[in-house]
C-alpha cells in the first residue's frame, strides 16, 4: 500500500493517476506558465511523500533558469549537459537518478538530495521549454512507476499551457 496523509492508494500508479486528475482540475482554464508552475510545484511536493525539492528550470534560449519550484534555495543557472537537469534539457529523456552521487557532474544545490527525477518539457514542435526537477532526501525513492507517473504529470501541465 502506498500512504499519504488521510488516503491510501492500492498503487504508486494509482495514486499518480489520481495526482494527474487534480492537476487537470487545478490547472483548467488558466494558460500563465508562471501560475501553473507554481500551482503545479505545490501540488506535487504537498501530495507526494519524502520530498525535498520539486519545480521547473525554464529554458532562456541558452541555458535553464529556475523557475516555480517548492523547496529550498537553488541554483540559479544550469548549462545545458551539465548535471541532472541539463542532461534531460539536453537529451530530451527522463533522468532517473536512484543516487546522485553516482552520477557524473551532479550539481547538488542541497546535500540532503540523494536521488532526482528530471523529466524534459518539449513543445509540439520540438523546441525546448525546461525541466521538470524532482529531489528526494531518500537514495532510490524514485522507480519506474515515478517515471511513468512524472511523465503523466508534465503532460498534463503541458496540455495546461495549450502544447
């Protein structure tokens, strides 16, 4: 069983699909990117457990910039290719890190992360909007079920935007 708060799910994959229908309904009629990240950000670090960072790292045409996110302090700018994040920017796939500090060029804005989720933001044409950045403080909180999950979600916030 997997718990969070008052509600327990049969599955992670239940609970993603439950977590995907409220951001449809947080996000409907709203097109802002700056007020769906930021409402999207709270709603998956609140309803997710062992959480420690969970936003967006827009892309400015030449490198990410950090956008909503909830969380401690991040970094502010990340090359493309470098890190978690820039490699997802980069290779346009899912980065499923289980230990970060297994992998080569981590950028650790807080030393409590120990795995990461990156999940690239493409529009219909290609071009690259960002990423979005999940951290936990726990080494391999994140599974194949997360990836699906994830990937779910960022469609559902990008269908929000109108891509």
């Amino acid at each position: 069983m997997f718990h969070l708060s008052e509600t327990t799910y049969a599955s992670k994959h239940e609970h993603y699909a439950d977590l995907a229908a409220q951001a449809r309904g947080l996000l409907a009629g709203e097109r802002d990117l700056i007020a769906n990240a930021a409402n999207f950000s709270a709603l998956v670090f609140n309803s997710l457990p062992d959480l420690n960072w969970a936003g967006f790292y827009l892309f400015d045409g030449t490198e990410l910039v950090v956008g909503p996110f909830q969380g401690k302090p991040a970094c502010v700018r990340i090359a493309l290719g470098r890190g978690v994040c820039g490699t997802a920017a980069r290779t346009r796939q899912i980065q499923l890190v289980r230990d970060v500090n297994a992998f080569a060029d981590h950028i650790a804005c807080d030393a409590a992360s120990q795995s990461e989720i990156v999940v690239p933001l493409t529009k219909p044409d290609g071009s690259l909007l960002g990423v979005w950045d999940v951290d936990s403080p726990l080494m391999g909180r994140f599974d194949e079920d997360d990836r699906e999950g994830m990937a779910t979600l960022c469609a559902v916030f990008m269908a929000s935007l109108g891509c």
